[in-house]
C-alpha cells in the first residue's frame, strides 16, 4: 500500500501545485470544474516499469491528464472520447488500449515483448492505464519507445521510470524524443 503511495507522489504533488493556482490569475483562462479536468500550463505523462521477478512480469502503468488523453483519443479515432462516462466504457477501452499499444513499446534484453493491456481508471484528473509484460524472468537492459500524446503537444514530456531489482532509474523525453534505453 505505501509503495502504491510513494508510486505516484511525484506525479500527484505535480497536478496539486498547479491545481492550487487560480487559473484566471495566472492569465490561461478558466473553466469550472464541474467533473472535469482543471486547465494546467503543462502536458506531461509518467509511465512506471517495474520488474517482478517473482511472477516474471514486467508491470506498467501509464499516468495521463485526462483532459489531453481524451483529446488525442477523439482527434486520434475520429469520436468522441469520455473516459469518466461509464456507458462508455467498453468503449473507451478499447480506445485506450489500442492507442497506448501503438504509443507504447517495450524491449528487454534487446528483444520486443509483447504488451498485454489490463485496463484503466480515472483518477481526479489523471487517467491510470495498466500493462504488462509476462515471462520475463530477469533483465538487465530495458529500451522504451513513448510517443504518448506526442501526435497531439510538441511540449509533450514524458516521464519514464523503470524498476529492475529494487533499482530505479528513470529518465525525462521532451518531444520529439521518444526512447530511451536502461542498463541494470
């Protein structure tokens, strides 16, 4: 429980310091809450990629404002897209994954896995898209292509972040820039 916690603090302490902010007085407009995502000066998505050797999975999760993922999704797909709309939601799964499985590639050990998706939730103004690799008893490289969002902001910024052994490394992709490699 604390793990999942400290997972997304960064990310959480990030969206709260720009939420706290009066959006009239920092001259980007306003727009009333009303269930939706609040305006931020900023696109930025995390995605975390941990190893469990125990069950020989690689776990991923995606963390996007929703805001600008439901934007990309109907610019991407032509329709609308509602992530918090639960007659929707058979359908904005498929969206989500079929988006984050052609934005989204993983290899380990030199070698492309195939990326299952498990689903997400809407969380505030941030949607939570989980992933995972299996048979993936021990690796020591991990390269990643992150194209999320980045068809939609050229400020786009990815956050990517990988476990492998209790080491964490992570690393920052400012578009255009889409990999990024790790050594363990």
């Amino acid at each position: 429980m604390a793990a999942s916690f400290f997972k997304w603090l960064p990310f959480s302490l990030l969206v709260y310091s720009f939420s706290i902010q009066d959006p009239v007085e920092k001259g980007i407009g306003a727009k009333p809450f009303a269930g939706s995502a609040e305006i931020h000066p900023f696109h930025v998505s995390t995605t975390e990629i941990n190893h469990n050797a125990t069950d020989k999975t690689l776990e991923i999760s995606c963390k996007i404002f929703v805001d600008d993922f439901e934007s990309c999704l109907a610019k991407q797909y032509h329709t609308k897209a509602d992530l918090s709309a639960s007659s929707m939601k058979t359908a904005m799964d498929s969206l989500v994954k079929k988006y984050l499985l052609s934005h989204l590639m993983v290899k380990a050990d030199s070698r492309t896995v195939a990326i299952h998706y498990l689903g997400f939730e809407k969380e505030d103004v941030a949607a939570n898209v989980y992933l995972e690799v299996e048979n993936i008893s021990s690796v020591k490289k991990v390269e990643v292509y992150d194209s999320i969002l980045q068809d939609l902001y050229d400020d786009q910024i990815n956050i990517i972040h990988v476990v492998v052994g209790g080491n964490r490394k992570s690393t920052k992709l400012d578009a255009p820039n889409k990999d990024a490699s790790f050594t363990f």
